[in-house]
C-alpha cells in the first residue's frame, strides 16, 4: 500500500468535550492519528443548584490519558465560555497556546493571575495565517463577533477540511478592524470542505443580525434624551466596541467616563495597550473625582449587566457599592440581553434601582454577537460543506441550525447534532458517531478544584432546604456510660427559643435510643450514632414534615 493511500484510510475524530447542550464551556478536540489539537478552553457558570460553586471547567480526562498526542490550544476569541479553563486545564496539560492578539492579551491576564506565564508557551497569529500541528494545519479567518479578533478556524487534515466558525456574525460596518472576510470563505468552500462547525445560538431568529455601529446611534439618541442626568452603562466587559461608542458618545456631549468594574478596567486596559481602543484624551477620570463634576457632565460604564450578586451594578442597586449611590438624578441603561436564565436576577436589580428613583432603560439598547438564519445560510452557501455539525447552543438552537441545513440541501444524514463526549469519525466516504469519552463539568469552589462533587452538592442542598440537627454528646472511656449531653444545636431547622417543646421532646428521645444500646451492651459507636439518627429522624418528620440533616459526635471522656 502507498503512504498516500495509508493516510487516506485513517479518519478524522472530532470529540466535544464540552459546549454542547448549553452555551458554554466550549472545548473540542480533533484528531488524526498521533495528533490532537483541541480548540478554545472555556468554562460555565454555576446551575443555580451548584450552592457555592464558583465555576464549572470541563473533564479533560480523554486529553490526559493521549496527553503526548495533543499539540496545543488553538483559540478563537477571547470570551470566558472559551477562554476561561485555560488557568486550570495548563496545570495538567502544558501545551502552547495559538490565538489573535487581543485574545492572547486576555489569556495573559488570565495566566498572570495564576502564575503560569513562565511556563506556558503562546503564539500570536495573525488572520490569513496559518500554523502546523502535527497532521493539522490550522488558519485563522477574520470575523465579526461582540469582542474583537474574533476567528474561525479552517482545520486541514489528511481526511478533509472543517471549518469552524466560533461565535460569529457578519457585521459589515464593524466599530473597529474589518469587515469577516467572506472572501476567504468562498476560496475554501471551493477546494472543498468536509465539515462545518457552526455557531448555532441565533439560529431561531431569521433575518440578520444588525451591525454593532448601530448601538452606537441609540447611544447618542439617548444622551441628547437624558442631558440633566447622570448616566450608567452596564455592558459585559468583553464588549470593547460597545465600550468605545459609550466612550465616543460621552466625548460627544462633553462628558467624563469612569469605569467600574474589575474585569471591565482590566479589559479596557489590555485593549488600550495593545492598541484596540483609542481613549480621547482627559475622557477617562477616576472614581475618586466623581464628586468632582456635576451628575449631568458624567457617565458611568460598569459590569453587572447580568444581574451577577457581585458586580458592581448589583452593588450598587443593593446599597453595598462603597462609592456610587443610586438616585433619582440616574439614568441606568442595560446594554445587554439577558443571557438565557439569568433573566430574573437581572429583574431584581431592575427593579431595585426603579425603587430608589432611577430611569431604567433596558430594551433596544443591544446587539447580539452573534448571526441570525440568514447570516449562517451565507456561510453555508459559501462553504458547501459535505457534513454539517451545528455547535454553540442548547440542544433547541443545534435543531435550529440543523433544520436550516437541511433545506439548503444538505441531507439529513449528513447533519449531526452532537452530545458533548461523541466522537465523530469521519472523512469523505462516511461519517458516524462511534463511541463516546467521559465528560462533565468539574466543579471550581474557591481554590479547590473538583474536590466538590455530586455528594457535597446533596448535603448543601440538604442542608439549605432543611438545616442541620447536631446532637453532642460524651461517653465514658472505661466504663461506656453516658457522662453528659445528649444535647442538640439547631442550624437552619427551626428557630430554638421559639420551640422549647420540640427540642426538649427530642433530647429526651435521643437520651432514650442513646441508653437502650448502652444498656444492651451496644459500644460501637456506629451503630449508637446509626440509632440517633433513625429514631430522631423519624420524631422530626412526624412533628415538623421536614428531614434536616442529622450529625451526632460522640466524644469520649
């Protein structure tokens, strides 16, 4: 057999790790033979149940097991949901990272705080550029999203092309940079494409998405409207065009910009560095010289526009924020959507800051970052690709996008809508999903990383539905005879002072179940704390309908 003909029968693996069925924690690993390369690296935030999480990073176990196989991360823009695990997963899987400039500024912000930039290799691409790795060879091509030098990926392997898309959309008039270069697109849809890989969260709404430039129309629409108050914008940090038209429009009409938030300030600064944002001079002023201008000569750019407890907006919304209070001399405008679920946190701050006298402002005042149908039909129409994986979204959005393909012509065998942990073989005679690797969200609390799982999960949900019982008490060494206690502390259960009766019912019960072993000559402490439990257990239930958690310590004396 020839070495053509041998390469030509191994196939191409695609496995997501993460990103599907939700949107975020994007991570997928393509290989070919001895190579892996595994684009972007990003995390999830806590489900409302995860009490205390603070993050959600993807099991990487299937990269560490073929750990000498991965050649690296190839990264398509700079947004936690792609970029945030990097700090995490780099301590397991020190492989250099490929990205844009803006982007690898981001990331090193990220390594910095981790102390991982002495060890982690990085390699800024430029667009039109492309690199090796192993069997890939992997280009970077210009597009549009809500953060610039965002990419999508052409992967070129001995099996065929794929391209993916990353978060995008088509924004010929973008604020800053260039327009997604569809040019680039028709070339490749021309030599040939086996898969594409495309951004899926607007796939239900049809027409176009509108150009950013737009936003920043609203904006001067809405400082003429409000010129006797003071104004506070909240966006997501990552949005450096939306905070260049809030800063272009503040110049405008003669007013000074401060910026709160740490993410945000770290951000603007990194932008501003790499010279992605142009700050007109004497615009910027610190938080400290508020007090010194007049509320109608100032605006106020901050994080919080999804409702998040500790950002600043939220802050201030609940009377917290040590420098900002919010009266009626405020006009509060939200430049975001409500990323799906977090709709009612960010109601409760709306409705917060109406009660204390604000103008809130939170409709018509965004632009989505990413495309709508017609936007994904171009590209579709572009790239003819042979096989399509729709990616980016909740299972709804990928049922979207597969619908769209499907009548661009694309047939319904050759659409795969994916779980996270398939893998994909392919190559141009056939695709399929053949077996699946572990997956999963690691949970990130404070500095521990997956040392929280389902069963700490259970108990904190236990405890914050039905409190905790602790029953104390002391035997004695020699002789195993009750020395003091039982007595019982209550957190979370009922209130004590308020319920004598109840307490003093289950003191004596536990006492009860307590000397019945002892006098049955029962000394394994086990079986003694097993019946505290039971018999205690079963009083509460029956008196209260409530099963709070049940901790007895025996101390021995």
């Amino acid at each position: 057999m020839k070495k053509k003909e041998i390469e030509n029968a191994s196939k191409l693996k695609i496995i997501p790790l993460g990103g599907l069925e939700q949107i975020g924690m994007n991570i997928t690993a393509f290989e070919y033979e001895d190579s892996i390369v595994v684009v972007d690296c990003g995390l999830s935030f806590p489900d409302d149940d995860m009490l205390g999480i603070d993050l959600v990073i993807p099991d990487i176990t299937y990269l560490k097991e073929n750990m000498e196989k991965v050649k690296g991360f190839v990264i398509t823009h700079g947004h936690e949901d792609h970029i945030g695990a990097l700090p995490y997963v780099l301590r397991d899987i020190n492989v250099p990272i490929y990205a844009t400039k803006l982007t690898m500024g981001i990331i090193e912000n990220k390594l910095k705080e981790h102390n991982l930039t002495g060890t982690v290799k990085r390699k800024v691409i430029k667009f039109g550029q492309s690199i090796n790795l192993g069997h890939f060879r992997i280009e970077f091509i210009r597009t549009n999203h809500s953060i610039v030098d965002a990419a999508a990926l052409a992967i070129y392997s001995p099996a065929g092309t794929v391209v993916h898309t990353g978060d995008f959309k088509v924004d010929y008039t973008p604020v800053f940079g260039d327009a997604i270069d569809l040019q680039r697109f028709a070339e490749i849809g021309k030599k040939g494409v086996l898969a594409l890989m495309c951004d899926s969260t607007n796939a239900e709404r049809p027409g176009f998405t509108p150009s950013e430039k737009t936003v920043g129309k609203t904006f001067d629409s809405l400082f003429t409207e409000h010129k006797d108050t003071r104004i506070i914008i909240a966006t997501f940090a990552s949005n450096v065009d939306r905070v260049r038209q809030i800063i272009n429009s503040a110049y405008k009409f003669g007013r000074k910009v401060v910026v709160e938030g740490r993410s945000m300030v770290n951000i603007i600064e990194t932008a501003t560095g790499l010279g992605y944002l142009n700050i007109p001079e004497n615009t910027l002023i610190d938080i400290e010289q508020l007090k010194d201008y007049p509320d109608e000569k100032t605006v106020i750019i901050t994080t919080g526009s999804q409702g998040e407890s500790m950002a600043a907006l939220s802050r201030m919304a609940g009377d917290i924020h040590k420098k900002i209070s919010i009266g009626p001399r405020d006009t509060v405008i939200f430049s975001s959507n409500p990323i799906p679920g977090n709709e009612k946190t960010v109601t409760n701050v709306i409705n917060k800051l109406l009660i204390k006298g604000a103008d809130v402002i939170f409709q018509d005042v965004h632009v989505s970052g990413h495309a709508c149908q017609e936007e994904i039909k171009l590209i579709y129409s572009l790239l003819h690709p042979q096989y399509a994986i729709p990616v980016h979204g909740e299972y709804k959005h990928l049922r979207a996008q597969a619908k769209l393909a499907n009548e661009l012509g694309i047939p319904k065998e050759n659409i795969f809508i994916m779980m996270s942990g398939d893998v994909l073989e392919l190559d141009r005679e056939a695709a399929k999903v053949k077996g699946k690797v572990p997956v999963g969200g690691i949970l990130v609390d404070g500095l521990g990383v997956g040392d929280v799982g389902n069963i700490v999960l259970r108990d904190r949900q236990h405890l914050a539905e039905d409190g905790i019982l602790i029953v104390v008490l002391a035997l004695d060494a020699y002789s195993d005879q009750l020395v003091s206690g039982p007595d019982i502390v209550s957190r979370g259960f009922v209130y004590v002072r308020e319920s004598d009766e109840l307490m003093d019912e289950a003191r004596a019960i536990v006492n009860e179940s307590v000397n019945n072993c002892l006098d049955r000559g029962i000394s394994d402490w086990g079986k003694i704390k097993g019946g505290i439990k039971d018999v205690l257990g079963e009083f509460v239930w029956r008196k209260t309908k409530r099963r709070p958690m049940i901790l007895p310590i025996i101390m021995e004396v």
